[in-house]
C-alpha cells in the first residue's frame, strides 16, 4: 500500500495563471519604462553625453580605479579576518557560565553592536588617526562592530546545536573547551554559514565609509574623478558597477565554500561503505 501524498498547494488554474501571466507582462512593461524614464532623465541632462564617458577610457583612470578597489578589498578582507576572531571570542566570553565573565562581554558587545558603524570609524580616526592612519582606522570601526554582530551570530548557532551533542562529547570523556572547539564550533559554522556571509557581505558595503575619514578606498576615488572631470554621476555609475562585480565575486566564492562544506558533511554523515 502506497504511502498516502500531503498537497501542499492546489495547483492554479486557468484564471489564475492568465492572472499572473498578465501581472508578470505588467511589471515587466512598468520597469522597462522606468528605465527608459531614468534614461530620459540623464540624456536630458547631458549625462550621457560621449565627453561625460571619455575619461573611463584613459588609462591612468583606470589604474586610479583599480587602486581604489583593490583598497577596498584590502580593508574588507583584513576588517573581515579581525571580525571573526573578535566575533568567537565574544561568543565564547558571552557563554562562559561565570558570570564575571559573561556579564561585562554583555556590556561591551552591546555598547559596540548599538553604536553605528560611521561613528565607531569616525572616532577610532579622531582619537587615533594621526598615530594609526586611515586605513586602520577603518578597520578597526569595522571590525569593532561586525565583530559583536559575528558574536552573536555565532552564540546563536553554537546554542542551536542539539543539547545531546555536548551531553554525548561530555561523555566520552572530552572537557568542556574540547567539546566547543571539536563537536559545537564545527556545528554551529556549517549552520551559521549563510548568515556569516551575509554580514561579511554587509562589512564590504560599510568599507565605503571609509572615505569619511580620507581612506582612499574606491567610493574616494570615484568621488575625486567625478569633482575632477565633471562628471559625477556617470563616474557613480562606474563606482556601482565595480561595487556590484566585487559583492558577486564574494557571494560566488561564500556559495563554492557553502556548497564544499555541504559535501563534506553529507560525506562524513553518511552510511559507511558496504552498509547495506
């Protein structure tokens, strides 16, 4: 006897997918012509204009530009490292079952998550600028506050691991640091995964405030060009762009990790060989 199949869903019917079908031709119209509308807009306005282009083609735009990334790059990938030891740290101090330990990694995580991000750079620049610079000092904002924001990420996973797995490690004899760093931690990354990338994600976008503080990141650079060459919307339009091709570069390489450990676990979770 068959098992017996749950519908989820009723599938739609023929009014109902001539519905979506005429909703699915109506946004599809409506932002073609808001497209062609902000088109208007920026010929109307002379922004597309050949002259407004021209200076992209020059080869000392395009090292400036290319500079300017690879600053931006530089400050994500450090701000990104520091992140994340701060972030286990903070989880662990947070999990710690003292409470002379848990309870002032409370305070400051909740002092340094509250605090925007702009100000923690802004500040860490006005009281140490002139000894650190500009490019520590954005790394230190950064990291600062995606750091805490990592903590808790990683307290969350690290408490959504199955109480039985601690109880189990506990009971082959492992200490209680043995059973964090060889059974939770591993659990709560591969769970954590998506999320852990999404605030690095969010940590590369923030590396733009860094020209508050004259860092010479790529929104710096796209900014100079712009003033220098009258041509600031165009020259943003450049900025977005490498953006954009920077945040899909690190969702495509977070999605080849995710997907390796994906594979990994199945492989080490699954039936022994000759198991029938």
């Amino acid at each position: 006897m068959s098992a017996p199949t749950q519908v989820l869903f009723d599938a739609p019917g023929p009014r109902t997918r001539r519905l979506n079908t005429t909703l699915s031709v109506v946004s599809v119209l409506v932002l073609l012509g808001l497209l062609a509308f902000i088109g208007w807009k920026f010929q109307d306005a002379g922004q597309l204009d050949a002259a407004k282009w021209a200076p992209f083609s020059y080869a000392v735009i395009q090292r400036t530009l290319l500079a300017g990334m690879w600053a931006t790059i530089k400050v994500a990938i450090v701000a990104t490292v520091l992140a994340l030891v701060v972030g286990v740290a903070f989880a662990l101090l947070r999990l710690a079952p003292q409470r002379a330990i848990s309870l002032p990694s409370t305070i400051v995580l909740e002092i340094f998550r509250g605090v925007p991000v702009l100000l923690l750079i802004f500040a860490t620049f006005l009281l140490f600028g002139n000894d650190i610079g500009s490019f520590w000092s954005v790394v230190i904002g950064l990291t600062l506050y995606n750091g805490m924001v990592i903590a808790e990420i990683m307290r969350a996973g690290i408490l959504a691991v199955p109480t039985g797995q601690r109880e189990a490690a506990m009971s082959i004899g492992l200490r209680g640091s043995q059973t964090m760093r060889l059974v939770l931690m591993p659990q709560a990354v591969r769970a954590m995964m998506p999320t852990l990338i999404a605030q690095v994600v969010v940590l590369l976008k923030d590396s733009a405030l860094g020209f508050i503080v004259t860092y010479q990141d790529l929104l710096y650079q796209v900014n100079a060009i712009g003033r220098s060459y009258n041509n600031l919307l165009p020259t943003f339009i450049v900025g977005a762009v490498l953006f954009i091709i920077i945040n899909m570069v690190v969702a495509g390489l977070a999605r080849y990790l995710e997907k390796r450990m994906s594979r990994k676990t199945a492989a080490s979770t699954g039936p022994a060989k000759g198991e029938d």
